[in-house]
C-alpha cells in the first residue's frame, strides 16, 4: 500500500516533457526564452545629464526594485551606453513610470543616436525640473524617482569573466506622484496603466484593473 501523501511516480514529468539546455550552448528555440521567463518586467525609463549638463533619455527592460528602507532601484544595461557613462560622471539619474499613453514615445527613445541628440525632443516630450539631482524628469510621466547612485557594477560569469553588461543601483531620494493617483492615500497601481516588458522581440503588457487580485500574508 503507498503512503498517505507519497508521489506515485507516474505523475512525475518524464524529461521528455521539458526544453531542456544550457545557456552557454545556446537555447535552440527561435527566440531566447530567458526575458520572456522572467517578465513581465517593470521598465527602467532613465533620465540622465553628462558632465556639460546634455540631457539623455533611454529605456531598460532590466530594471526592478530592490530595498524598501532606503528606497533603492537598479537597472542593467547591456553595453556601456551614454546612460551608464552620464551616472558615472555625475553620479545621478530619474526614473520615469511608463504609462500606456507613452509608450509609443518610450520605444521612440530606444533609438541608437549620438550623444549630442536630447531624446526629450525626440519623443516630443516636456522635461521637468527634479528638485535634488540636476537630471530632468519625464514631465508626461506620472511618477518620477530622483535617485543618486550607489555603485556601478560591470557583470561577470560565475567564472569570473567580464561581460559587457553593466548595473547601476541608485537610492531613491525623492519621489513625485500625480495626486490623481494617490486613492485615499494609497497608489492606485491598476489605474495607473503600468507598461511592462515580455518577452519575444516586441511583447509588452499593460497592467489594469482586470489584473488586480487582493492576497494578504499570513499573520
């Protein structure tokens, strides 16, 4: 007789029911699976300045939040871009909310130009004066944290190898949110249109109040 609780085997997934490999082999699927596995992701929309104060804007798909006190957030980028080199120099940057009414402009910001082109302009947006970094904020976007950064980080293997990938944690040190979405003082994240990144070469979703479900911790 099995024992109360026991896994009868014949429930287990057979390997053949699993892709299974290793990344440094290649994944052997038309498109790699990993961003789409880990996501939807919140975007990293980054405001920054260069040394001579020329503005920057870009979006990372790999950006997230990571300490509650202090408030801190980072986002990765692969290749050493203006962005990265603009933190370095001057030590800050604004993260901007990516709303479904901007995210037409936002993909407008991914554009690889040089340096001396302001994606403000670019994506026909409003820069807005943060109050404790020089950095601008997205003046349409209806959150903005104004961080300093803590440290930038190039990447490695487990082996110990550099890679061309570079993170930046920044601590939040002011945070600008559009009353409108403050419900009895609590932000409305479904009424906000938050834009996530998926997977695939163009997958993204929008968070609404469909998505919202209420599950408290134990106490």
């Amino acid at each position: 007789m099995k024992a109360a609780g026991a896994i009868d085997a014949t429930t287990l997934a057979r390997p053949s029911d699993f892709h299974s490999y290793e990344p440094r082999n290649g994944h052997g699927l038309p498109h790699d699976p990993f961003n789409a596995i880990v996501g939807p992701r919140p975007i990293g929309w980054i405001s920054t300045c260069d040394a001579t104060g020329r503005c920057n804007l870009a979006p990372y798909s790999f950006f997230n939040a990571f300490n509650y006190t202090p408030p801190i957030v980072g986002f990765s980028s692969i290749g050493y871009k203006d962005t990265v080199r603009n933190v370095e120099a001057t030590g800050e940057f604004v993260w901007n909310l990516t709303t479904r009414p901007l995210v037409e402009r936002m993909n407008s910001t991914c554009a690889a130009v040089p340096p001396e082109i302001d994606e403000f302009e670019l994506a026909g947006l409003t820069k807005a004066a943060s109050t404790l970094v020089e950095a601008p904020r997205v003046a349409e976007s209806p959150v903005a944290f104004e961080c300093r950064a803590i440290q930038v980080q190039r990447l490695r293997t487990a082996a110990g190898d550099d890679v061309d990938s570079w993170l930046t944690l920044g601590e939040v040190v002011a945070v600008h949110i559009d009353r409108a979405l403050l419900k009895d003082g609590v932000y409305d994240t479904a009424g906000a249109g938050h834009v996530l990144r998926g997977g695939g070469p163009a997958d993204y979703f929008a968070i609404g109040p469909e998505q919202l479900f209420k599950l408290h911790r134990p106490r």
